[in-house]
C-alpha cells in the first residue's frame, strides 16, 4: 500500500527551502541608511538580529520558540516599515504554525503577508513565497483546486524575476498535484517544465523529485518501460542526498510498475526496502512528535501568558478609564456650577437689561410718534405752503403772459419777459420742493402710458432755454432712428428726470452748448433699454463736490449766480431709484459734465394711428359757454382773460354754490373747478352738478398736486385735470377736447 508523502515534501523540504531563499533574498536587499534617526538604526539592527534568530529556531524545529520570538519581531519591524524582515519572518511563523498542525494560524498569517505584498505592490520573491506558502497549506488540507490557483497565480512574477528555483518549485508542486489527481494532460505540461528548470539546479534532493514526477507520469500513461529508468535514477539520487521521503515514495512507483511488468520478485525486494526505510523514518518522526508537542505545550503556555497578560491589561485600562471617568466627572460638575453661577448671574443682568430695554423701547417709540408726527406735519406744511405759493403764482405767470401779449404794452416787454422768467423760476422752485416731500413722504407708483419721446424730449428743451436767457446756449438733440416714435412707460417721471438735469446744465453753462443723446441697447423680448446722456460745456464739477450734488440740498458751489434749493439733483436720483437705474456723473471742473442713466420701456406692439389733421387752436373754443368756479378773484381773472382772448364766453362763478345755481341756469359746454374752496371743496360741488346737470364736463383747475386729486376717492367725478400754472397753449387744447373740437 502506497504511503501520502506529498504533505512532508511539499511543507518540510520545500518551506525550508523557501525560507532560506527569503532570507538569502533578505540579506541581499538590505541596506542600512546612515540617514535613519539613531533610534530607527537600533531598532532595524535588532530586527535583523532577532529574524537570524527565528530562522535558526525553525531549523532546530523550536516551533513554539519560532512563533513567540516571530511576534516581537513582526512588532519591531512594523516600527520601522522594515516589509523584507516582515515577509521573511511571516513566512517563518507560517511554516511553523503547519509544523504544529495549527492550519487556521497558518493560513492567518499567510493571507496577511499576501494582502500586504499586494497593497504595496511588491514584486520580491516575498509574495511568490507567500503564495506558495498558502498553496501549500491547501495541499494539506487536500484542497487541490484552490492549492493550483495559488501556485498557477505565483507563477508570473517568478517568470519575471527569472527565478529559477520558485519556478522548479511550482511546477513540480503543479505536476505533484496533477498527478494525484490522474489529470494526464495537466501533468504533463508541468512535468515537462519542471525537467526545464531543473537543468539549471545542482541540489541532488531536487532532480531525485524531477525524476520521481516524470516516472510517476510513465506509470500513470501505462508506458511501465519508459517509467523505470527514471524511478531508478531518482531511487539513486535520493539515496546520494538522503532524501528519504522521496526514497520510499520512488520504491512504492517501482514497485507499482514492477507488477505491471510481472516482475513480481523485483517488486517485492522494493516494497521491503520501502518498509525499511519507513522504520527508520518513524523512528525519527517518533522524536520529532515529541519535540512538536513539546513545542505545542510551549506555544500554548505562551498563548495563556499572553491571554493573562491582555486581561491584565485590559483591567488595568478599565480601572485607568474608570479613575479619568471620576476626574471628569469631578471636573464637568465643577464647570456645571460654575456654568449655573455664570447663568445666574447673567439670569440677574438680563432681566435688568431687558427693564432698560422696555424703558427704552418706550423711550423710543414715544420718541418715533413723535418723529413721525413731526415729518407728517413739515409735509403737509409744505403742500399747504406750496399750495398756496402755487395760487399767486398763477395770477402773477397769467397777468405776465396776458400782458406780454399786449401790443400797447410792447415798450414794456423786457421787463415783462423778466418778470414772467422770474415768476417761472419760483414755480420751478416750488415745485421741486413739493416733489421732494412728496418722495419723503411716500414711494411713488409708476404708471404706463403712451408718449412721444421725441416729442417729450423737444418740449423739456423748450423749456430749459428760459432758464439762461442773459447767455443762451445752443441745444443739440441726438436721438437713435432706430428707437421706435411711441413707446410705454411713466412719462411724467422721465420729463421730470431730463427737465432737472439739462435745466441744471443750461444754468450752469454760459454760452455753450448742450447735448442730449439718446441710443438704443439691447432688447430684452417685449423691453427696449435706451441710454440717455445729457452732456455740456458748463463750470464742471470738482472731484470733491461730485460726492455731494447727488444728496439733499448739496449744491456745486456758492456763487450767488447758481444759487438754488439743490433739490434738482436729489430729485433725479430719487427718480431713477424708483425706475430701478441709476445715474452716472463724469465731470472736470473748467470743461463741463456728461451725466447718463438707462431706462427700460415696454414697445407698442399694436398699429399707431395715423397722425389726426392739425387744428387751429385760436378758434379752437371761440362761442363756447365755459364756467369757472373759483374763490380767488385773481384766478378767476386770469382765467376768464386766457379763455375770452380764444373767443370763449365766460361765466365765472365766487365760490361753489354760486357754481351750482350757474351751471343750473347757464348750462355751459364746459366747467373749469377749483378744488380748495371755503365752504364746500370742488369735490363736493362736482357731485351736486353732476346729479343735476349730467352730460356737463367737468375739468379740475387747481394748484392741488396732480396725485393728491388722483388718489381721492370722488376723483371720477372730473373728466380731467389742469394744474396751476399751466402753459396756455396746452390749457387751450386740453379743454377743446371737451367742447366739440377732436384735439391728439
């Protein structure tokens, strides 16, 4: 009966081999870096003397000794990432783990030293080691698929580090299994490689197995001829080398063949030469059993040390933890107190400040009543102020134009021409200062209407040219053609936004020029973005004085010439903050000013009309009936002048209920009402004509700010509005529209 000897060949003699091989491999590598700090050269000498150490331990078959000393070695060289002392002792304790039939040990360590050669990438003979080392084991456990991938795995990189001896190793190891397995074609593939690498080997050990593997392939592909001559030969060189293993395992496939051959005398011979070498060979395992249970004992009196040396130390770290646990706890409840005195404390500083909180809170809402009352009172001062600035006004504006209008009095124009400029400018003023309240007051909607830009822009140039009449300026208007005639947006702020900027330049440049642009930007869908610029050859504006021309009442300088509310500015900027712009100021004091914005307007996407045939406005109104109800004579003067010099009859009427009985008897074509009355307010009176009287219309003519008329809730009693003053020619031809004569 044929003995298993594959478990002795592949784990005894093949592992000490490889384990010399590592250390041969080790001892080339080596080098010592004289850059190391001292401590790292101390620990790299000990860890090469300790891995000469287990080496020999595992030679003289101190199993026991070779794992204990194995594990402070390991520790050491993990110390210093010394990864040769690593493999070569891993592979040591391995070895000696399957020595003393601790597979799962073995197999622990051999896994760890293969994870470890793959993560850093080794390409050593350390992880051909390993592999073979963890084939081996499989072999043992008669795993012989997972044994032949291992081995099969190995072979790569031994190929590439043309190393000889692993590669006779796992070929012969790949034949020996094969061969077991009676996988014929396998076998010999592997057989033919380890006969290859032999060539190159001079151990007598080796080529005794080469020639085993290829006697035992003879035999299994039933050429027993073939197969003796090779059985022979490794029987000689296992006897030259003293490789017993192999000997009895030579003599049992002799033996076999003999049979075969019917040699049965011969076979017989070599089955007792088998059995005699087997004596020998137990004799010795004999003594080798009791060394590695000698060594077991040993390895398990080191085990229990160690177990009691980590409960030890594990009860040493729990009383640790359980004594920093007590000085914690001590130290946190400390910090709680201290936490509860620092609340409290501020429990007592809070509710005091929260007392003077209240107070003061108090304190200021009492203070912010106040503020406001007072802001609502400097307002409405304002709009009574200006309103009653407004009244005079328009007697003095109206008397001037009916004057300038009569030829008899042409010797004085000039001084009626001053007169009305002068009155012109306080109503400018005036009203500069009625806008700005109105901006303090309240934020201003935006509307949407239709208008003429060019138009628009024409008008406010008319208009600035009255401001410098002593030094007149030349006015240049510069509009992109492709800007479309009509367009929709909030036309009043946009008139008032150019009259403020180029009246400020036209007063502060003498006989210079101004010019306003206008260029088209890009559309956004429905939206058209324009640039204005207004630019001019004025006095300039220092450096120091740009940063204050745009706040309340921040004038450019303090010559009595240019002297002025400073509102106009503040006005524009307050303006376009509210359009969603802002404005843009470059100016050098001695050269003039460029001040731009941008606004966006929506386009008119339906047809225009086409332009109505032009009227004539003298005749406009001639032969209507137009009452006026005021209760200032003045106005009522001026009024019925403007209108009678167009040819209108005049019915005018001192207060409201003279204006009711009138327009009861009269039945005029139109009603021109004041809105500020004693008595009863033009809101009033318009209610009581408009129940007696239906189809009249009914125009307000008041110094009343348009919004404020606009905001009231008996607003839809009138059919329009004209605020005083007012330039006659639009006065004439907003009020044809109501008597009969189509105006656009």
């Amino acid at each position: 009966m044929r003995i298993n000897l594959k478990p002795i060949i592949l784990i005894f003699a093949i592992s000490l081999l490889n384990v010399a091989f590592i250390y041969a491999q080790g001892e080339d590598v080596m080098v010592q870096d004289s850059t190391k700090f001292t401590q790292e050269e101390l620990i790299s000498q000990r860890v090469d003397t300790l891995v000469k150490y287990v080496r020999k331990q595992f030679y003289k078959n101190n199993f026991g000794e070779t794992i204990e000393v194995g594990e402070e070695t390991l520790n050491l060289a993990e110390q210093i990432d010394d990864h040769n002392a690593i493999f070569r002792v891993s592979s040591l304790m391995g070895n000696a783990f399957l020595q003393l039939d601790d597979t799962l040990q073995a197999k622990r360590i051999f896994f760890r030293t293969i994870q470890k050669a793959e993560k850093l990438n080794d390409t050593t003979r350390s992880l051909t080691t390993a592999r073979i080392d963890l084939g081996n084991l499989y072999a043992l456990q008669e795993k012989n698929i997972q044994a032949i991938a291992l081995y099969k795995k190995a072979i790569p990189l031994a190929v590439k580090l043309k190393d000889t001896t692993h590669l006779f190793i796992l070929n012969y190891n790949l034949a020996e299994l094969n061969l077991d397995m009676e996988r014929v074609v396998a076998a010999e593939e592997y057989v033919a490689k380890t006969n290859k690498y032999i060539s190159s080997i001079k151990a007598e050990a080796y080529h005794a197995v080469a020639r085993l593997v290829t006697g035992r392939l003879y035999h299994l592909k039933k050429e027993p001829y073939n197969a003796v001559p090779h059985l022979q030969e490794s029987i000689r060189l296992a006897e030259k080398s003293g490789y017993t293993d192999a000997l009895i395992e030579a003599y049992e496939v002799l033996a076999k063949v003999q049979i075969e051959l019917k040699n049965f005398k011969s076979s017989t011979d070599l089955l007792l030469k088998a059995d005699d070498q087997k004596n020998e060979k137990y004799k010795k395992d004999k003594i080798r059993a009791v060394e590695m249970v000698t060594a077991k004992f040993k390895l398990n009196q080191y085990e229990q040390d160690l177990k009691a040396q980590t409960l030890e130390h594990k009860i040493n770290q729990q009383e640790a933890k359980r004594e920093t646990t007590i000085l914690w706890v001590k130290i946190a409840s400390g910090i709680l107190l201290l936490c509860l005195l620092f609340i409290l404390r501020a429990n007592i500083n809070r509710k005091k400040l929260l007392k003077n909180l209240i107070k003061k809170n108090s304190q200021y809402l009492e203070a912010k009543k106040l503020s406001e009352a007072h802001v609502k009172a400097k307002n409405l001062l304002f709009s009574k102020i200006t309103h009653e600035l407004r009244t005079p006004m328009y007697g003095i504006i109206g008397i001037s134009s009916l004057m300038l209008g009569d030829k008899s009095l042409s010797h004085q124009s000039e001084n009626l021409t001053s007169l009305k400029f002068s009155a012109n400018y306080l109503l400018s003023l005036i009203n500069n200062v009625l806008q700005f309240t109105q901006f303090n007051a309240s934020t201003k909607k935006i509307k949407r209407s239709e208008f003429n830009l060019r138009e628009l822009i024409n008008n406010v140039v008319e208009s600035a040219k009255y401001v410098n009449t002593t030094k007149p300026n030349s006015y240049h208007i510069e509009i992109d053609e492709s800007i479309p005639k009509i367009l929709l947006g909030d036309d009043i702020k946009v008139s008032q936004i150019l009259m403020n900027l180029v009246s400020n330049a036209s007063k502060f440049t003498h006989n210079g020029f101004i010019t306003i642009e206008v260029e088209r930007e890009a559309d956004n869908g429905d939206q058209i973005s324009l640039y204005f610029a207004i630019q001019d050859s004025g006095i300039g504006i220092s450096k120091e004085r740009q940063k204050q021309v745009f706040t309340e009442f921040g004038q450019t300088g303090s010559n009595y010439e240019h002297q002025g509310a400073g509102l106009g500015l503040t006005i524009v900027k307050k303006l376009l903050d509210l359009l969603g712009s802002s404005v843009t100021l470059e100016s050098e004091l001695g050269k003039g000013t460029n001040v731009s914005f941008s606004l966006c307007f929506d386009k008119i996407t339906r047809e225009l009309r086409p332009a109505p045939a032009e009227f004539n406005i003298d005749t406009s109104i001639a032969g209507k009936n137009i009452l006026v109800v005021d209760d200032n004579k003045i106005n009522l003067l001026v009024t019925k002048k403007i209108l009678e010099r167009y040819g209108a009859r005049v019915i005018v009427a001192n207060g409201g209920k003279e204006g009711i009985e009138l327009a009861q008897i009269e039945i005029p074509d139109l009603i021109l009402m004041d809105i500020n009355m004693p008595e009863m307010n033009g809101f009033e009176v318009a209610k009581i004509i408009r129940s007696l009287v239906r189809d009249v219309p009914i125009v307000a003519l008041t110094a009343v700010e348009k919004e404020k008329v606009i905001l009231n809730n008996n607003s839809s009693l009138f059919d329009d509005f004209i605020i005083k003053p007012y330039k006659t020619e639009e006065f004439i031809s907003l009020i044809s529209t109501y008597v009969g004569v189509e105006v656009f």
